[in-house]
C-alpha cells in the first residue's frame, strides 16, 4: 500500500514539476527560497546580515541617512516591525503620514539598494506602547488577545490583509521586484503558544495559513517558535520545488502547493546552539541583541562589542546564515509611544548607529569589519559543511583544559574555497594554537576568522577603532521668556463628567487618550477630631496597581508615589491636612506607558485600585475606597490643547523671572527660541526638571524623568556571556538627561516649546545643546 501511494504522488507531482519550470522560465521577477543552508535570492545562496531600524522612532527626514550607514557598515537588509497601533488608531481609520509612512521607508531601503524583512506581527512586543496592539482592541466584546478568539483573529486579518495589499499594490514584495524578502506573522509566541495549550496551538495554526495565503511571494518567518507550523504537503513536493528553484529563479507563491511554509527563527544574546525545527529550513536569527532597553530608575546598558561580534561568528560558524542586529538604529520614543511601563524615551540601545543618527565607535566599524570577513566567507559557508577539529596548544595539554575550549569550524567546498574559524571559548585565558601546521594567536573568548583558510582576517576581540567621544555642547540659542500657567485644580470635580461608587481601573477610562486620570471624592471631618487641635496630622494610604500617583487634598501637594518596571504598583503614605467640614481628595493617576509584553497583558489593571484609607482619626482609619467618586480624563491643559499654536493663545500665562518663579506642581510652561545653525543633532538638557512631557512646535519629544539610577556599575568585561545587569553605566545619574530634538522638526525662528511638569522642576535651567561624536585617530581597544 505505502509503494502505490508513493507511485501515485509521483505521477501526480511529476506534470505540476515540470509545468513550475516552465512557467518560471517565462518569469522575469523572481521569488525568495530557502533551503537547510539559506535563503535563495535569485537562485543564489546568500549570507545575510540584517539590522533593525524602526520607522516610527526617527523621522522621514533621518531615514535615507541611516540606512545608507547601515548600508555602508555591511548590512544586506534592514529589518522592521509594522506598529498597528499609530496605524489604525481606530477601527478602520488608518493613519500611515509622517513618521508613519511605511511605504516610503521601504521605498527607501529600496533606494539604497538593500532588502527588506518585513515583521508585521501586528505583536511587536519592542518596549512600545501595548506591545503594538490598539487599546482599541481591548474593548471589542469578547475580545482575548493572541489566543484562539474570533474578535481578536478578525482585527489581526484585517490589519495583515492591508499591510500586504499596500505592499503588493506598490510592487514591494521581491517577487514583483521590490526589497522585501521576508515577512513575519506573530512574534516570540512560543512561551505563550506552550502556556495556553490547545487554543494557542489553533491560534498559531491559524496565523500561519492565514499569512501564507496571502500570497506574497516570499517566505514567513515566526521568531522564537520552535513549533512553527510545517508544511501540509508532501515532503516529495518540496524536494521538487527546492530542486527546481536551483535550476531557474521560480515565481512560486507556497500558497500553490498548498504548503504552510513558515521559518522558526531565535532571538536572544547568543544564538549558537539553535536548530531550525525541520532539517530543510535555514538556521536564522532574527533579533541578536546589540545592547539592551533603559528604564526609568535603572542604569544605561552597554553590550561590548567584541563580546557582540563573538556572538555573531559563533553563530556562522555552525551554519548560520541570516543575522539580524537588534537593534542597529534604534532611536526615540516619541510622544506616548514607550511601553514597558516606564520605558524611557531614549531607544538608544547601545547599538551601532546611536539614537541621534551617529555613528557609535568601536561597534559599528569593528562590526563592519566583522561583516567583511564574514563575505569572503560566503560561498564555502554556502557550498559546503563544517568539519569540526580540536585545535591543539600547549598550554591546554599542561592545564588538562577540555578539547572543546578550542575548536576549528572548517568549510571547503568542492571549488577549493576554503574558510575556517578558529575559536578559544576561555573566558579567561589566551591561547596559541595550531592550525594547518601555523600557530594562531587567540585571544579569551574570541574566534578568527579566516577566508582562505591561512590569513586571520579578523579577530573578535581585538578592536582597531577606538571609542567615540561624545559631547552635548550648548548652543549659543537662548530659551526666551519662559511663561507659566498652572493647572487647574479648583473645578476638577464640577468638570468630571463620570462619577462612581469606587474605584474605576484607569485605562477603562481613558482608553489610553491620556497618561492621567483624576480620582476625586471627599470626606468630611468633624470640628470634635482630636487631631484639630493636638496637631498630629491624620494620614492617607492610598494603593495603586501603577505606574504613579500624586496626592492633592483640599488643593494642596501633599506627595507622590511610583512604581518601577519590576514592581508596577506603588503605595502613597503620607500625612495631609484636613480641616473640620468638607475636604477634597484629588489623586492623579499616571501612567509610564503600558504593558508590553506578558500572558495576557491586556487584562492587567492600571490605576488606582485601593484601598485608599484615612488614619489618625478618632474613629481609628475610614475607608474611601467605596466613596462616590469622580473622575476626570487627562489634564485642562490638554483639553484646551496647550501644545499647539492655536491652543496657547487660550490661555493667560503669567511671565516669570527665574528670581520669582514658584516650582510648584503640575505646572505649563512656554518659551520660543530660534533654530542654532549646523547639521549636528540636537537635544534638550532637562537636568533641571522633575516629570512631565516636552513638545516642540506641537510635535512631542516624547516623556521625561529624571530619575536616577540604580545599578551595579563597577565593571565590566567583554569576555563570558553578556546579561544586562553586566555591563552598566549612569548608576547615581539620571537615567536619561538628555531628550532629542530632530532637527526636521524646527523652523528658522520662534520655534514653541510647551513643557508640562508634573513635580515642580527648573525650566530656566533648560539648555538646548549639540551632540557631537569625536573619534580620536590612530588604532586601539
């Protein structure tokens, strides 16, 4: 029975084989394939390196810039999330101008002569507001995000679906001749697929038929699922259409035969020991993480770029053959974008070419030597497999050190090309070792590369370009006349338009419009409370689920509270003043950005969730929690639209001196400067500053705090495995001092500035400054 069936497919597969050739022969674009050892482009194999660039965190204006750098430092392709939610702020209300327009960054890369990997998840997890998905979603009836569900699957179709056609429709897919050459559905879905069982299954089922039968021409990706859905028809057919498309360059769209063809890919620090799920797939790695994210209160994070590029050439090495830096420009967060909660505005990731656009030395150079020598490599990496050896030293035989410590990964094709990669994996010693009879110099942890088998062409650990030396250097254009004008607190109640026996979660509320929330309610106080007249102050116990809250009462400061990215909820304790009769309780929410990543996310709660008690009464403590209250969505200065020009003039500000200005709390300010001349990029310096939001020309910089780091930053060495909590700097500094302002964004004279500040900060202290990068000449570590 099993040799009919065999002899049936055959008979049935051989006509659609040779009609593929046919038809291919006659087509003049060609598809992307792949087979064990890499994509195919063209019918060719290729090594691949990729860096990430994300369109929303720079401006239209920075693009070509960047991408012509990466393209400069060895990059083949540029890699991209596709954020759903700037793009469909509402149902069916797309928005894709600005910064948003995805069409011309790819039209860009294009431009610059490189591919494109297209991750259109709509997840993207990426540090960003809600991970990517609408708030809007949350409140579609019935909705579960990421699982199998109707509600959510729809909206996820639905966004794909337009992706694609704008793609197709601009003939960007490389099988209609454009840059794109992969795609990617989901996003490290793996943990989650594993911990909802059977529905994440059906979901992940789903979401890979649904992308390949979009028909795009080029290959789906899913980054860490190991699981990854394989394909439905017969492996005899892939063998026919891997084979034919070695012969001629095929226009096959996987949807034709009925294949569900997706890429399991990793990401992490080290990708090394990762195997595609299926022996026919190419070994990827989509996010090899150049640096890491910052948060609001926690240390800035370095990875060393010889511990970088180790990680790279251990990776091609043992038959990688795509590498995706994440991130190689990773910019701003502007406007309410970070997520986290509190991430901070600054993206900078320590990655290659720095938030402003700059090129980061030694990391970009000895990353592009890297590359160089990873090229030459590439047709016996391409061609042929390893053979692995131990490579023998003395000082191994005399520390009996394992044969393992120090390996040769030789690949030699039948052309006699020939390259080899020599590595010592001690994290602590150097070593001497031989190879075809000639003795290499290898230092800890370190792998050589050499293309033709003899030459070393590049070591990891010995960097010839030295560090940049960056400087924020003020600019001689001065901050005119700072105004004030306080918000205000007096009419919070009567301007509520919700009220409610307890307490509301947040983002039910504002449906993410604002980062604020107003709780309001009051209590009344007997003219007999001890208190009154002993003068020990009565207290307020007020519990958030996060990110912050600041107290009024009666429409005084009396204090704040704030969560962090380990522990989102806060507790307030704190003592007020209340006075015999009717108080008002004011407590403002705020959040730091939304959750981003976790089973479910969308479910968590936000806000003030209580109790919130009074103590120091004679009565012992009372309860609020069930008090009526009232609720105000986001601040007045944002109804009336203070940032923008038409909304300042609404209101009467008040100029101050630096002499006379009071700090007070949750407090508007302007000024207007004119544009310093030069190309260098620009920043604010807001070390005077407390918390709050920035705009320019009504554009927003994005949130600010100056927090201060916390951190281990006593040392660091490139050598062992790399985590975050490794390699740290700004430990007793702000974490983030200085805020970029993109230079596309001001005009020559009277540009506005509108800072909102939440905690009573200096804006005569305010500086604008340049970033400048100095390489000092000459070789060195």
């Amino acid at each position: 029975m099993e040799t009919i069936t065999i002899t049936n497919s055959v008979s049935k597969l051989l006509p659609l084989f040779f009609t593929l050739l046919f038809v291919g022969s006659q087509l003049i674009h060609c598809n992307v394939t792949y087979d064990r050892k890499s994509l195919l482009i063209n019918g060719q194999r290729r090594i691949l390196i990729s860096g990430s660039i994300h369109y929303p965190r720079s401006t239209p204006e920075m693009w070509e810039d960047l991408i012509r750098k990466a393209k400069h430092g060895g990059l083949d392709v540029i890699d991209t999330y596709v954020f759903w939610d700037v793009h469909e702020p509402s149902p069916g209300n797309y928005n894709f101008e600005g910064r948003y327009d995805l069409v011309r960054f790819i039209k860009t890369v294009q431009k610059v002569g490189l591919y494109a990997n297209l991750r259109i998840g709509p997840y993207v997890c990426a540090e960003w507001n809600f991970g990517g998905i609408p708030v809007w979603l949350k409140y579609v009836p019935g909705v579960s995000f990421r699982t199998d569900n109707e509600p959510f699957k729809a909206a996820m179709q639905g966004f794909t679906q337009k992706i694609v056609q704008m793609m197709k429709s601009e003939k960007l897919f490389q099988s209609q001749g454009g840059p794109i050459i992969l795609s990617q559905i989901e996003n490290e879905y793996g943990p989650e697929s594993r911990a909802m069982g059977a529905a994440g299954r059906a979901y992940l089922n789903w979401a890979a038929s649904m992308a390949v039968g979009l028909g795009t021409g080029v290959p789906w990706v899913m980054c860490k699922q190991n699981d990854a859905p394989d394909p439905v028809a017969s492996s005899l057919l892939l063998l026919l259409v891997s084979f034919a498309s070695l012969l001629i360059c095929l226009r096959v769209e996987y949807d034709l035969s009925n294949s569900r063809l997706q890429i399991n890919s990793c990401n992490g620090f080290y990708c090394d020991d990762f195997t595609p799920n299926k022996p026919y797939k190419p070994t990827m790695w989509t996010e090899s993480w150049s640096g890491w994210f910052t948060d609001f209160g926690g240390p800035i994070h370095q990875r060393p770029v010889q511990d970088l590029s180790f990680a790279v050439a251990r990776f091609i090495q043992k038959g990688g053959s795509y590498v995706n830096y994440y991130m190689y420009h990773g910019g701003t967060n502007f406007g309410r974008s970070a997520g986290g909660p509190f991430i901070t505005t600054s993206y900078d990731y320590d990655a290659p070419i720095d938030e402003y656009g700059l090129i980061r030395q030694p990391k970009y150079s000895h990353l592009k030597e890297l590359h160089r020598a990873i090229k030459r490599c590439e047709h016996a990496l391409v061609s042929s497999d390893p053979t692995v050896a131990s490579l023998g030293n003395l000082q191994q035989a005399i520390l009996s050190l394992c044969l393992e410590i120090f390996q040769a990964h030789v690949y030699s094709s039948g052309t006699g090309t020939c390259a080899a990669f020599l590595a010592n994996y001690n994290a602590n010693s150097a070593a001497t070792v031989t190879f075809n009879n000639r003795n290499y110099d290898l230092p800890p942890w370190s792998i050589s590369i050499l293309p033709d088998c003899k030459t070393d062409a590049f070591n990891t650990a010995k960097v010839r370009v030295q560090t940049s030396q960056v400087k924020m250097v003020p600019v001689s254009t001065k901050l005119f006349s700072w105004e004030s004008y306080d918000e205000d607190l007096s009419s919070l109640a009567e301007s509520s338009r919700i009220t409610s026996p307890g307490l509301l979660e947040q983002l039910n509320v504002t449906r993410d419009t604002s980062d604020y929330l107003w709780y309001i309610t009051s209590v009344d106080i007997s003219s007999s409370e001890t208190f009154l007249r002993d003068g020990k102050k009565p207290s307020i116990n007020v519990q958030s689920a996060g990110d912050a809250v600041h107290v009024f009462v009666n429409g005084q400061f009396s204090g704040s509270a704030f969560g962090t990215r380990e522990q989102r909820s806060c507790t307030f304790n704190g003592a007020i003043d209340l006075h015999a009769g009717t108080n008002k309780i004011a407590l403002l929410s705020v959040t730091v950005g939304l959750p981003n990543v976790g089973r479910h996310y969308e479910t968590w709660e936000t806000g003030i969730t209580g109790p919130v008690l009074l103590h120091g009464l004679d009565q012992g403590h009372k309860d609020l929690t069930w008090n009526k209250w009232s609720y105000k969505v986001g601040l007045r200065g944002e109804d009336m639209d203070l940032a923008s020009p038409n909304g300042v003039s609404s209101v009467d500000w008040v100029q101050e001196s630096q002499g006379t200005q009071s700090r007070s709390q949750l407090k508007w300010y302007k000024a207007y400067f004119d544009a310093p001349g030069g190309k260098e990029p620009l920043a604010l310096d807001l070390e005077s500053m407390g918390k709050g939001q920035v705009w320019i020309n009504r554009q927003s910089i994005g949130r600010y705090w100056l927090a201060y780091a916390k951190g281990d930053c006593n040392s660091c060495s490139y050598s062992g495995g790399f985590r975050p909590v490794k390699c740290q700097l700004g430990c007793g500094q702000p974490t983030q001092r200085w805020y970029h302002v993109p230079r596309s964004w001001l005009k020559p004279t009277k540009n506005l500035i509108v800072v909102l500040e939440e905690l009573g900060g200096n804006p005569w202290k305010i500086s604008l400054v340049k970033r400048m990068v100095h390489t000092p000449a000459g070789h060195g570590q």
